[in-house]
C-alpha cells in the first residue's frame, strides 16, 4: 500500500504525481504558433515508490519525463518514468529498495553495487535519441517520440569515466554534444572527464582531470575553444555518509574555483582560477575571445540550498542565498590565478538562466531567467524545494541594455523556461519562450507560450493540462528535423 510521509518533501506543491498517459491534443487557450513542428521535454523528480526515510530529498525522486509535442498548432502530451536500473528493480519488488540521495551506505544489500540513478535532472536530444541525466551515473538513452526507455549507454565502450553530466551542451558549430562528469572514478572522488560526442552519437573525445575537491559540478560552460568549470563548496565526504547525514553540505572557508580546459589540448593545459567564497549553480553562457574566457551564471553570497545545510551548522539566510545574474571574466595569459572581473549584469533576484542555444558557445545578446519578485502577493501554500517563489520570467537584452518582466500572478510559480526559434534561420532571439506555470491553489499546470523578445506581453497560447506537474528541474527543446523517423 503507498503510504508517503507527510514531510515537506512530499505534500503540499511537492506531493508526488507518479502519473503515466497520454493526451492528444491539448485544450489551448490563444493559438499555438502553427510552424512550430518538435517535441519539448522536461522531467521532474517523482517518486515510484515511499522512500526508505522520511526526509528524502526532493532530488531523489524516478525521472518523470514529460513531453510536449508540437505539431502544426496542436500540441499532444505524454508522461512516462524513465525506466532506469533503479525503477526496474523497485517495480519488481514492489518498494523502495535504495536509500538516501547519493549514500549507498543506506541501500538495501539486494541492490548492492547497482547504478543508483534516476535520470531526474535533464532530458536533451542529440543524435536521434533523447537523453535522459542525472550527473551520479551514465545517460540514459529514451526515444524521444514514444519515451520508451533504451538503457545506459557508454558509447560502445569507449566512455571510461562512470558519470555524465546533467547540463550537456550541443556546440552549434561542430555539432558536438560536450559533457562531463565528475566522481569519474568512483562516489566522492576528485576525478573527472571531459567528453564530446559527435552527431551521430560516437564518442569522439575523452579527457580527464583533478578538481581541487569533490564538490557538486551540477553545471559548465563550454566556448569555441575551451571547457569551464566552476566548483563551489558544496563538499561532501565518506563521514558526512556514515553519519547519515545530507550527502552535500556548503563549507564557507573553501574557495571558488573557475578551471578552463583547452577543448582539444589535454589536461596538463588547464588552468584554475581563484575567488573567495560564494555561490553559483546554473551557467547561462560562456565564450572567449582569444584568452580571455567569459563566463555567466547567477552568484549568491551564500548558500542558496537549504536541503544542502552548512557544515558548520550556520542557519540558512535567506537574504544572502539571493542570487544576481553576474559574469566572470579570466585571462589564460595572466600570470596569476585572480579573476580579472567580476561584473554584475541585472538586479533581478534569478536563476535558471536561459539563452538562444543557436549561440551557445558563442557572444550571446539575448536571455531569459526566472526571477523571484518578492514585492508581489503570493497566495499559494508553498514553492520550490529550495523555499523560492519563483513567480516572473525575465527578458534581457544585451545590447541595449533593456529588461523585461512578466509576473505570473497571485497564485502561480514558474518552472524554467526554453527558447523555441521562430524559424531555423531566424536572428537571435527572434523565436518563442515555452514555460511550465503551476497554479497551487487550483492544482493545474499550464505550458505557456511567449514571444520572447516581448515578454511583458504575457503568453500568447497556454496549452492546459487536467492535472498538476511536479515541479521539473530541465529541459530542452528539438526541432522534429532531430527527430527519430
């Protein structure tokens, strides 16, 4: 009998779903652009099963993969569990059966030594397949249209590290996916890989380095010619396991690194860069301009994860957790390990960062992010798993400087954004803005479509949905030509 704990983790906005279906086309509210022919996918966590504690974590949950597909001004959904190692073996048995996030110290002993994965934390298409991430363990490979599950992958057997990041990106002028991985060696090792897989889905590169300590590597930059890695002191270690508690938590006397990593050269090539300590997750773009790298992500000055507690038992601060898009610039020709500029870019309260991935790599001119508006009324029971009412999409401009906002409402959060091009060719940023909105008081989910240079406008189509999605961490959108026949 399915009994779920009455923790925050599982009521309120965070109470499992654990639906599977089907719905042909979407009841829509505007008019849904007809030339948009492809799929967006998403995925949240959602548990199959109770879980063995509790206090489990949000970022736990099976990978529920969602898929919205365009096709000629109507859209269809469908929802499906990513099938991994993991589900198969708890389905069997009928129970949880692997432990904490990320401590296999806690696993039941029949599932000893397996893949814990979930596949909860991205899904992309690339090469024809949908992949299907969470950063502790290989891609999982899904078909894209029917979301039937394919299995882990090591690329034929050439991968030899034991992790794939969640954020890949697919560089627009090779057409390489680039990815990652760290704990490459082994749980809580320093070790890790830099990969690159081509069109067609071969591995075509692999490359491996030492970070300066194991933390979480949840994201990257990649630019024309380099790889960048920022590592922030969200620690963990083999005592914090044993001692059950979180497998992460931020220790504020440990430094920011920024290491960059010559795309083709070999490890012995990178360098690391130095800053005091703060916080920084989600990357929104980086590029170089011969030596000097640039690289933007949302900066907090403190821990801005209140599941990831501080070592030290410092109260979480909410004021301080307040991230602010911000970019980092370095220098590969400096002498010294400082960075040589640290520039804030909006006085937005925001985080997941978002740009026209046609210009990933490259100087970008236009992106979008979620922002935290805390100047308007929220009439909802609760948000995020971070606490964070994330209730505005954000335009920015670049060039001239100009930023946008749209709020959506008393009773509504956002889930991260995705740009849709108009046309193939179109300029940049010249397209549409896709975002899950979840009402909490009406328990209803909408996709919402912007035009995304005219945020502030508010969507022109919503494609209702009769029931309400877990809150998604990524997702991504393809083009049908990317699509398997």
């Amino acid at each position: 009998m399915a009994n779920f704990p009455k923790t925050p983790g599982f009521t309120g906005t965070l109470r499992p779903v654990r639906f599977e279906g089907d719905l042909r086309d979407l009841e829509i509210e505007g008019e849904v652009p007809s030339q948009l022919n492809g799929t967006y996918h998403r995925v949240h966590p959602d548990a199959q099963y109770a879980p063995l504690f509790d206090n489990d974590q949000f970022f736990n949950g099976d990978g529920m993969v969602g898929l919205f597909h365009f096709r000629g001004g109507k859209i269809d959904f469908k929802l499906r569990f990513a099938r991994t190692d993991k589900w198969k073996l708890e389905r069997r048995a009928e129970r949880a059966l692997f432990g904490a996030y990320r401590n296999p110290l806690t696993d039941d002993a029949s599932v000893k030594g397996r893949i814990r994965g979930t596949a909860n934390t991205n899904v992309i298409v690339h090469a024809r397949q949908l992949f299907a991430l969470k950063e502790d363990s290989p891609a999982l490979l899904m078909d894209p249209l029917t979301l039937e599950t394919h299995g882990y992958t090591d690329f034929g057997g050439k991968m030899q590290g034991q992790t794939f990041c969640a954020h890949p990106k697919i560089d627009p002028v090779t057409g390489n996916m680039c990815a990652f991985g760290y704990a490459a060696k082994g749980l809580l090792t320093r070790d890790c890989h830099y990969m690159e897989v081509n069109p067609a889905g071969e591995l075509v590169l692999e490359t491996f380095f030492e970070a300066p300590y194991y933390c979480m590597m949840h994201d990257f930059g990649v630019t024309q010619d380099y790889a960048v890695f920022h590592l922030v002191p969200i620690v963990s270690s083999w005592e914090r396991l044993k001692a059950g508690l979180p497998h992460f938590g931020f220790d504020t006397s440990m430094p920011v690194y920024l290491g960059v990593l010559p795309r083709h050269g070999d490890a012995s090539a990178m360098r690391w860069f130095k800053a005091p300590t703060l916080f920084a997750s989600h990357v929104m773009n980086a590029f170089n301009d011969g030596t000097r790298v640039f690289f933007d992500t949302p900066v907090a000055k403190n821990n801005m994860f209140p599941f990831f507690p501080d070592v030290r038992g410092t109260p979480f601060n909410p004021i301080e957790a307040m991230s602010f898009l911000t970019r980092w610039t370095v220098d590969m020709a400096s002498p010294g390990d400082a960075f040589e500029k640290v520039e804030r870019l909006t006085d937005y309260f925001g985080e997941f960062p978002r740009i026209d991935d046609r210009y990933a790599t490259q100087p970008h001119h236009h992106g979008w992010l979620l922002v935290s508006d805390r100047d308007q009324p929220f009439d909802g029971p609760g948000g995020r798993a971070s606490g964070l009412i994330m209730n505005c999409i954000a335009h920015i401009d670049f060039t001239t400087g100009k930023q946008t906002t749209w709020w959506a409402g008393s009773q509504t959060i956002v889930q991260e954004p995705c740009f849709i091009p108009r046309t193939p060719n179109a300029a940049e940023g010249d397209g549409y803005l896709v975002a899950v909105l979840d009402n909490v008081v009406t328990n209803y989910s909408d996709l919402a479509i912007f035009d995304a240079r005219h945020i502030a406008d508010g969507p022109i189509a919503r494609a209702k949905l009769p029931l309400r999605l877990r809150p998604a961490l990524h997702g991504n959108w393809a083009d049908a030509s990317h699509l398997a026949a």
